[in-house]
C-alpha cells in the first residue's frame, strides 16, 4: 500500500509541475466523487443529525453540483464564431462559480464546522435563517398564492423571533446586540475573510482571488482588462484554469476532512476509499493550511 501511495503521490507532483490540466481536471472530478460518496455516507451510516446541521446535506449536495459545472465549463464551449468552430473556456464563468464556492465553503465552515459549542452553532443557525426569511420578507407580491405563502414566512420569522429571545445567547447579550440579532444585516457574524484564516485557509493568495472574481461576477473593469490580458495578448486560459482548478480542489478536499472528522461513519467510509482518492484528499486538505 506505501508503494501505491508513493506511486500517487509521483503522479499528483508530475500533472501539478508539468501543468497538466487534463490530468488536473480528473484528479478533481475524482474529489468530487469522493465528496458526494461521504456525504452520502451520513445516511447509508445513520448518522445522527444536529440541528445545526439542518443544511448540511443540501449544501454539500450544491458544492458537489457547482464543481460539476466548474469540470463543464474547462471542458470549453464548442460553437461557429462567423464560418470557424471554436473550442473557448469561458473563464469569467469559472471565476464567478470558484468565487461563489469560495464563499460556500466559508459559510458551512461557519455553519457546521467552527470549534464553538453546540448552543453557539445553534445560534448561528437560527439567526441565519431570520436574516435569509427577512429579505424574503420583503418581496412584493401580487397573486393570492404569494400573499399566502408571504404570510406563512412572517409566521416562521415570528417563532424563530421568540425561540432566538429564549436563547441563553440572547439574555446575556447587550440591548444593542439584541436588537441587531432581531434583525441581522448578515447571514453570518464573521467575513469570509476571517472564515478562511479560521478554518486553516490563512492565505492572502485565496482571499486576493476572491477579490478578483467578486469583480469578475459584478462585471467590473478589471474583468475588462484581464479579458484582454487573456483572451486578446496570452491568447492562453492555462494559468487562470490551473490556478481555479487548485483553488477548488483545496475547498473540496477540506470539506471531505471536515466531514470525516465530525461523523464516525463518514470516517469508516473514508477508510474504504480507493488509496488515490485519499492521497489527494489529504495533500490538497493540507495546502495553503498553516495550522499543519
């Protein structure tokens, strides 16, 4: 089995070096059935569900899904451009996904995977919840349906309004706290920017990215200018696939360990993966991590 290991290990360190984005590209379609086998491992264990992790499988089961269509869309889009087929990646759509997932990460870390207490987490989780039934709130609705399923939200925000009041949390906070907690400007009480660094991700390079793709996803002018840079000068997606491609295979790989190390049986079943689907789950969890 170390020979295996040290086989796989050779093998990640030749595609990472000689930039093989093929090889690159199954080695993390290849982490993505890992994550989906773990999560699914929480039912086939019977595993016992918190409260807290309400969300846990809807969201490990959408971060599956965005890395498929990451794997989609570095496969390049094939249409006639005049009278010539073209192969392009569209890279603006792969940097506006990676920022979307970068921020998923950040919020189940926070959600599911934070070291604070079980009354802490379900605290964040509730008022995560008021924040996301509030701005749902507001919608305009016309037809008799909306109004009816408008006033079954204000319910819900009612009960989860006295439960949050009820909570320990609650009575020890501030009159100031209070009211914000009634009313959240954010789903999360942390930025991502500190969610990255507490969960081992304590890299300015993932967090200048984030950046960068948030202004990708809003259309801003420095997407102008690096679709010059790389469409019209480079005339190469290489570099930005690769670096994307690195980014989300670290984000898949931690979540894959996160899981593990709060279930038991996710753990047995992360034990009976194939050894290459270990060795990078393990290497990529551990890059960029400073805690190690």
């Amino acid at each position: 089995m170390e020979k295996e290991r040290i086989q796989y290990l050779i093998e990640l360190h030749k595609a990472f070096k000689s930039n093989d984005i093929v090889e690159q590209l199954d080695n993390f379609k290849m982490l993505t059935s890992s994550l989906f086998k773990l999560a699914n491992s929480l039912f086939d264990k019977n595993e016992k569900i918190k409260y807290y992790h309400s969300e846990l499988e809807n969201k490990y089961f959408r971060f599956g899904l965005a890395n498929h269509s990451i794997s989609n869309l570095m496969n390049g889009n094939n249409f006639k451009l005049i009278s010539l087929d073209v192969n392009i990646t569209d890279l603006f759509s792969v940097f506006s996904i990676t920022r979307m997932q970068i921020e998923s990460y950040s919020l189940m870390f926070y959600l599911f995977f934070d070291e604070i207490t079980e009354d802490e987490k379900n605290f964040r989780y509730d008022i995560y919840k008021l924040h996301g039934l509030l701005k749902q709130s507001e919608f305009s609705v016309i037809s008799e349906q909306g109004v009816n399923k408008k006033n079954k939200i204000l319910e819900e925000i009612n009960l989860l309004k006295e439960k949050v009041i009820k909570s320990e949390i609650y009575r020890k906070s501030s009159d100031k706290e209070q009211k914000e907690y009634l009313k959240p400007k954010r789903a999360m009480f942390l930025y991502s920017k500190e969610l990255l660094k507490k969960s081992g991700l304590e890299s300015s390079r993932i967090d200048e990215m984030w950046n960068l793709y948030s202004n990708h996803a809003h259309g801003e002018h420095i997407s102008d200018r690096q679709f010059n840079t790389i469409y019209k000068i480079n005339k190469s997606t290489l570099d930005e696939t690769l670096l994307a491609l690195n980014i989300n295979s670290i984000l898949t790989s931690k979540l894959c360990i996160f899981l593990c190390n709060s279930f038991e049986g996710v753990q047995q079943t992360y034990e009976h993966l194939d050894i290459k689907e270990k060795v990078h789950i393990e290497i990529w969890s551990k890059l960029y991590d400073k805690r190690i």
